[in-house]
C-alpha cells in the first residue's frame, strides 16, 4: 500500500520526493529484501528514512474509516 502513493498499479504517482532528500533517495536505492521476506536491515545507515516515511504515510492516509471523536478534539 505505501509504495502505491509512489506509483500505483495504473501509473499515477501521488507522492513525490525532493531531490534534497539525499538519505531518503539512497535507502529507496540500496534497502532490499531479506530472505527472510523482510526489508534487509543489516547496514545500520539503511532504512531509517525510508522507515519514518513509511510511517508518515500509513498516518496520513490510512485505509481505515475515522468516524467520532479524534484525540485532537475534531470530530471528523
């Protein structure tokens, strides 16, 4: 799901990537796959941009229905 905000199945790309994002640009270039089915984290430097975009995105665009009251006090 969030690799579709970079580019979906049809094409459309939703989310784009500053250029100045160097750490960011090189974990999309060097973070791979795990025999384990994993995301590899065995470099320390790797990951952690991508990982902390990752989060922002199941965040801000959640599949999940908000209905009520949200902790900011907003009823959505």
């Amino acid at each position: 799901m969030r690799n579709a905000r970079l580019r979906n199945y049809v094409g459309d790309t939703r989310l784009f990537i500053d250029p100045q994002c160097k750490e960011l640009i090189r974990d999309f270039g060097r973070v791979t796959w795990a025999a384990t089915n994993e995301i590899d984290k065995s470099d320390p430097a790797r990951s952690h941009a991508s990982d902390a975009l990752g989060y922002f995105i199941a965040q801000a665009f959640s599949m999940k229905g908000t209905i009520g009251e949200k902790n900011s006090g907003r009823i959505v």
